[in-house]
C-alpha cells in the first residue's frame, strides 16, 4: 500500500523553517538558552522524521557500487 505524502509536504529553506521555529520558541520560552534548545529538539524531531525517498535523492548512482 501506498500512501500519497504529497499532501503534507510544504516548500521551503532549512534557513526559514529555522527562523519560524525559533520565532515560536522564543515566544513560549522563558529565557533564551530554553528556546534554543527547544529550538533544537523540535528540528531533530522533524530531521528524523524525513525520509530519503524524496525527489531531492539523485537515484541514478548505483548505491553499492560507491560504497566504500
């Protein structure tokens, strides 16, 4: 089964996902150092949450032959 996750991508730069993060962050966070490290475990969650099957991955390399 396939699932279409076209529906739940948005288009735009790691540097103004990074800015509206911590735009939020600062807004909810008491000091500064806790909005940064806020800011950091919601882009880890995020991160690892991505997958590699994106259109962005160059597929016409042969994985195993460039492994080393």
């Amino acid at each position: 089964m396939k699932i279409n996750h076209s529906e739940n991508r948005i288009y735009t730069t790691l540097g103004d996902l990074i800015v509206a993060i911590s735009d939020v962050a600062l807004e909810y966070s008491n000091d500064t150092k806790e909005a940064y490290e806020l800011v950091r475990l919601v882009l880890l969650k995020i991160l690892k949450g991505t997958s590699f099957r994106s259109e962005i991955v160059d597929r016409r390399f042969s994985r195993i032959k460039y492994l080393h």
